[in-house]
C-alpha cells in the first residue's frame, strides 16, 4: 500500500471539486481525504494500491481539467490510519 498526497491549484475552490473528488473515490479501491486549504488550493491525501490511485487522479483531471492549473504529487509509505474516504472541512 502506498501514500500520495496531490495539491491541486488553480480555480479549485468553490467549484465542486472536493464534492467531485469524493463521488469519484468511492469508485476505486482507496481511503483518505479532500480538504480545502487555506490558500486557496485542494490537497488530497489517499493510501490504496498505486494503479488505484492513478486511475483515480486520471479521472479527477479528465472531469476537473478546466479547473485545475498544476497538481502536485508526493508518494510515501501507506500508514493504513484511515478507513474510507471523506471530505474534511
């Protein structure tokens, strides 16, 4: 099991996304969550199986593409702490 944590920038907020995020995750075989930062970016922290994850981010920038600017990618171990997937506030 594997970590990722993606920021996402660009006109991210108040659009959705976080909303979108969750209904797409609950799709694939992975736990975590979305959270609005305060800055104005999306950060989006998953553990699952790596092939999981990236379909996951494909769908989120194919429905998402016009929103997002840059998305930042960080990879770790998996620390299994989390059970589902939902949105933080």
């Amino acid at each position: 099991m594997e970590r990722q944590t993606c920021i996402f920038s660009g006109d991210v907020q108040g659009v959705g996304f976080r909303y979108t995020v969750q209904n797409l995750a609950l799709r694939y075989n992975v736990q975590g969550y979305v959270r609005n930062t305060p800055d104005g970016r999306v950060e989006l922290v998953m553990e699952g199986p790596p092939t999981e994850m990236a379909s996951l981010l494909r769908d989120i920038q194919d429905r998402m593409n016009g929103y997002i600017n840059h998305v930042q990618i960080a990879s770790s171990p998996g620390t299994a702490e989390f059970h589902r997937f939902n949105i933080r506030l």
